[in-house]
C-alpha cells in the first residue's frame, strides 16, 4: 500500500467487526511506529495495548461510572479542545458533529440517543483491541507533537495491514480509571485510548468522510 492510499483510506472508525486482531500485528505496528521522528531521540510516547478480559474489565468500570452519571473525572489532565474555540475551528467542529449524528440517524434533540453513542468511545466502537497512549508530564510541546507522529505512524501502518483504527481522546476524561487498570505511573499523561481492528463498512457511521480544508486556506508559498 503506498502512504498516499493509507492517508486517504484512513478515517475514524466508530464500528468494528468482532474479528480478532493478532498480538503479532500490533507488535509489528509499534515497532515500526517507533522510527517516528524525535528530537534528541527522547523517544517520549508510552503504549499499553489491551485485548479480551482486560480491556473488557475496563470498559465495564467506565460503564457503571457513567451509569452512576458520572461524566468525567476532575480535573482533567489536559484540555481536549480550547475553552472558546474561534473561527473557522468553532464551525469545523460544529459540522463535523453533525455529519456523524445525521449518518447515525440521531436527531439533534435525541438527547438519550446522543448520550448512547458518546458512551461508544467507551466501548472503542466494538474494536477487539485497544491500545493508550502516554507521555510522561516533564514533556514540553515538542514532545507532544512527537506523540502526535508516533500515533498517526501508528494509524497509517494499521491501514497496511488491513486494519482500521479510532484514536479516542475521550478516554483522557478517565484517566483515573485508566491508570489504575493499567497500572500506570503517576508520572506519565493519558493522552488517548485507540480502537483497532477490522472495520464495519457496511455501518452507515463508517461512510462519513471529514471535508478538509483547500491547500490555500492553510499555506503560504514564497519564493516559488
């Protein structure tokens, strides 16, 4: 598969079949995803990869919190969006809510409907395998944005093998949970949790695409 086709061919996949993905693929990807770039090789991305009971023990925990009508738990390590997003990301988030409730038939007063499919993330959209991402709290913005590479490394060689992933910034909302079913260290950030596996293409949910933004809303040539 050329790089160009697994960039294109990749999408957040919020339905999965049940198939199992294999230790030895997850190996492979996360060997190989660790040639991400790092500057002075502080190489500062930490990976938990779960399958079966486990992940099963911990999407039930976050289940039963939510069904106490627990949302998140505070403070939360990080922000996952600004307080106030301006424009165009205002918009750009907007729409983007709106074309995945309207290929999953939800209307924008089904308040219960909405709830059900928030509390997907929980459950990595039915993905047989999960994996979490951390990087530990001395890192500065660079090293963020190396954990940013190593995932979507990660991502793109899923797609070589056939696989289909969803990185799930919700999951940060429960780091508490988390670490404590992963045994994490305090001193590491829950950034993310990662569904993988094989996707759904016949969902409805599957068939969004994002509309991206034309090269000159985001580029500035000079001297070409």
């Amino acid at each position: 598969m050329q790089v160009s086709e697994a960039i294109l061919s990749r999408f957040t996949c919020r339905a999965f079949l049940p198939r199992p993905v294999v230790r030895a693929d997850i190996e492979a990807i996360l060997d190989l995803a660790s040639h991400s770039p790092s500057g002075g090789n502080l190489q500062p991305w930490r990976v938990w990869a779960l399958s079966g009971a486990p992940l099963e023990a911990l999407q039930a925990d976050v289940k039963r919190k939510l069904g106490e009508g627990e949302f998140a738990e505070l403070p939360p390590d990080y922000l996952l969006y600004p307080t106030v997003p301006k424009e165009p990301y205002a918009t750009r988030r907007f729409d983007s809510g709106e074309l995945m409730y309207a290929a999953l038939g939800i209307e924008r007063n089904d308040h219960v409907g909405r709830m059900d499919q928030v509390s997907r993330n929980y459950e990595c959209f039915g993905a047989p395998a999960a994996l979490f991402f951390a990087i530990d709290r001395d890192m500065q913005q660079g090293q963020w944005a190396e954990l940013g590479m190593f995932i979507n490394a990660v991502m793109l060689l899923a797609r070589e093998r056939g696989l289909h992933t969803a990185a799930i910034g919700a999951w940060s909302l429960w780091h508490r949970t988390v670490r404590a079913a992963l045994q994490m260290p305090d001193d590491l950030i829950l950034y993310c949790g990662m569904g993988i596996g094989h996707a759904d293409l016949s969902a409805a949910v599957n068939t969004i695409r994002q509309p991206r933004a034309g090269l000159a809303e985001f580029t500035v040539f000079d001297g070409f």
